[in-house]
C-alpha cells in the first residue's frame, strides 16, 4: 500500500468517524492528516524525479561505455600497429646500410638497435 492511500484511508477514517473539526483535537487531526496529504504528494514528485534522474543517468553510463570501449578499440589497434611496426621496420633497416656521418667525420652508426633483426 502506498504512502498516499494509507492517507487516504486515514481521510476516510476520520471522515466516517464524524471527526469533529471544531475541536481542539479534531482540529489537531485533521491538520496532521492534511500534512500527511501533502508530504505523500511530495514523495510521489520525488519517486518520480528519482525515476527520471535513474534513467538520465543510465542513459550516460551507456554512451561513456561506448566511449571506452572506441577508446580501448583504438589503444589496441595502436597496440597492433606498433607490434607489426616492430616486426616490419627492424628487418628492413637490418637489411639496409645506414651509416652515419658525424659532425667530426667518423663513420659511425649512432642507432645501432635500429639496425638489428629484433628489437631491444
């Protein structure tokens, strides 16, 4: 039973009771009925924006999932790409003579892991 018709109940109660709102307590019962009236209509707007506020909230917990796992896509198709450039690039440069020149004239080869068949 829900907030507003145990309420309800009560109006009616006090209502079938013949509460006489001329008395102190009558008086006193009936107000404290009217309060509970409007405190379950309260809840009522509160249950209904909590509700709204869940499915906002689901609504962008799906779209940063998407965003992670494009993200994660990327991160391992950067991944990918680095683990084929690793096998590609080394067995290219291993066969090519790089050699370099330096400032002073020597032939000196300044990046020799450039140049073998695996990495480091």
């Amino acid at each position: 039973m829900e907030i507003s018709e145990k309420v309800a109940y009560l109006k009616g109660l006090a209502e079938g009771l013949a509460l006489d709102t001329e008395t102190k307590e009558g008086k006193l019962i009936a107000a404290i009925i009217d309060v509970l009236d409007e405190m379950s209509i309260r809840f009522e707007d509160i249950d209904d924006n909590l509700v709204d506020l869940e499915d906002g909230l689901d609504a962008v917990s799906d779209d940063l999932s998407e965003v992670e796992e494009a993200l994660y896509e990327m991160d391992d198709d950067d991944e990918e790409l680095d683990d084929d450039a690793r096998d590609v690039v080394p067995e290219c440069l291993a066969a090519a003579d790089f050699g370099y020149v330096s400032a002073v004239g020597h032939g000196v080869n300044r990046f020799p892991w450039l140049f073998r068949a695996s990495p480091p």
